[in-house]
C-alpha cells in the first residue's frame, strides 16, 4: 500500500511521462517533436593568414593553421615566407581520409598553381630569381576536421640551387623581377675546388654577385628538362645527358655563337642546379643554366654576346 506522500509522487511521474509520450494536454508553443529543432554543428572554421602575410617560418610540406597565424610578422621585419595565395584541394582528393600525398597529381597541380603565382608576384618567371617556392598542405588534424585549403608561398635564397633552403628578408618580395630587379639572377660566385683534370671538381655553392665583380659564372636562362616525364627521378646520369642537350645551346645563343663555335672554346663548360626528389616528384622540370668559366679565369663584365672574343678578366 503507498502512502499519500508516495500516491502524490506517483502521480506526478505520471503526469511527466503522459506529457513526454505525446498523451495529455498540449503545451502552448510546443510541437512534441524533440528533434526537428536540433541544429546541426557548424563545420569547423579555420583563420589562415591572408595573401601578402610574412612568415618568420621556414619552408614546409604541410602546416597547422595556429603555428601559420603564430609565425606571423610584419614584411619590414626579418622573415622567411612570404605568403601569395591559397587554394582548395577538390573532387575525389577532397574526400580522401588523408591530404594529397607527394608526388599525387593533385600535389602536382597545387605546385603548379603556386608557380604561376610566385610568377605573377614577383614580376617575372621565378627560376630566373634567387627565388623559391614553398606549398604546405594542412596536417591530419586540420584535414580531419575538414580543411582543405593549401598555402602557398615565394622565399628568397642566398644560394641559386632552386632547392637552397631560404634566407631572411626583411622587405616584401613583390615585384622583384621587376625594374632593378633586385632578386633577378645574373652573374656568379664558384664555391667549389679544381678537379684532377684541372676544370671544376665539385661545387658546393653558386652565389649572386654584381657582373662588375670578378666571377666565374653566369646565369644565362632555364631549359626544360624531362617535360612530360613521370615516375621516379632519373639517374645523375640521364638527367646530366638532358640537361647538357638543353643546356649548352642556351649558353651558345647567349654567348652568340653557334654550339661548333662553343665547343672550341676550352674556358668555357657549364653548370646547372639540379633536382631533388621532392622537386621532381612536385612535377618540376625546370633546370637552371650557368656558363661556367675554367677555374682561376673570373670575368669582370657580363659575357652575353662576347662571341669568340676572350673573357673580359
């Protein structure tokens, strides 16, 4: 037998459970529908530092949005990045569990889109810079929480190697190819020692200097290099064979003279920059060329045009 405390409870209960099973009275405003009403979460959102931000951050393959916002400086500051433009993984890549992988097309078609516009940025074709470029895809955190936005970025180097890690900055790189042009390749130092056969053995570093200066080599343009050509990079050799096809008539033309003529020229040879398997797999073919004098012989002028005259030591 219940109590009348324990009746009164009783029937409370049921009055709640009536009212939550749709039975009874109905309450104003209310439509019994416990879900209809639920709103969905809002996907996550994801502050990244906007086009022309500098970062005091070193090139990267993949990023977390914090470390992009902390690594933020002002561009009159000493930084190491210089951010052009974002852009969207899409279609079937978007819907993987994981961000594009190196050497997938989508990572391919993300470096060329950075390409382009480190191009459009600094004013001219970035390879004939002392220039690089950096694409950071998000991490698996940020991935998995639904980012798909990869940055892209133009460094400046101290060294003409196109894979040379970056230098500092401390002024935008906009525009640099422009005008003065003051990133623009052109005239070399030699950092590297004779061989046994008297020419260049190895070469450690190709650094700029002005053409008024005595140096050793020249920049004389980019060749493209194994264009259309996939799987893994090729052998030194191959792509040294390659190379000297592109490579030593650029310097001819440059030099204006025919490759015969070159080729009787014994304090000529040439030098390139090279690939790192990371770049070949990014889908880079551009291959950097350098006239290279005999070791000892160092130029005080540009020899662009020189013909068959002598080097101007």
């Amino acid at each position: 037998m219940l109590t009348p405390a324990r009746t009164a409870i009783a029937a409370a209960l049921a009055a709640v459970l009536l009212g939550l099973s749709g039975c009874g009275v109905k309450v104003p405003g209310v439509d019994s529908d416990l879900v209809d009403d639920w709103q969905p979460l809002a996907a996550p959102r994801f502050e990244l530092p906007a086009t022309g931000a500098c970062l005091d951050r070193d090139a990267q393959p993949s990023y977390n949005p914090s470390s992009l916002l902390g690594a933020r400086v002002a561009c009159d500051r000493p930084h190491s990045l210089e951010v052009v433009m974002t852009g969207t993984v899409e279609g079937d890549a978007a819907q993987a569990s994981e961000p594009p992988a190196a050497g997938s097309e989508d990572a391919k078609a993300a470096y060329a889109a950075c390409g382009k516009a480190v191009s459009d940025h600094v004013g001219g074709d970035w390879h004939t810079g002392m220039l690089g470029i950096n694409v950071q895809m998000p991490n698996r955190t940020p991935w998995s929480g639904g980012l798909r936005t990869y940055v892209c970025s133009v460094y400046a180097t101290s060294d003409v190697y196109v894979y040379s890690s970056g230098s500092l900055v401390s002024s935008s790189l906009k525009g640099s190819l422009t005008g003065a042009a003051p990133k623009a390749l052109h005239c070399i130092e030699v950092n590297g020692d004779k061989g046994k056969d008297n020419w260049w053995g190895d070469i450690r570093a190709l650094t700029q200097i002005d053409c008024a200066q005595p140096h050793e080599a020249e920049f004389v343009g980019t060749v493209q290099v194994g264009a259309g050509v996939g799987g893994a990079l090729p052998s030194h050799d191959l792509l040294k064979k390659w190379t000297t096809d592109r490579c030593w008539p650029a310097i001819a033309k440059f030099m204006g003279l025919t490759e015969s003529q070159l080729n009787t020229r014994s304090d000529m040879g040439m030098a390139w920059d090279g690939f790192t398997k990371a770049g070949w797999d990014a889908g880079e073919r551009n291959q950097r060329c350098f006239a290279l004098f005999n070791p000892g012989k160092k130029a005080k002028a540009s020899i662009k045009g020189l013909g068959k005259k002598a080097l101007p030591v």
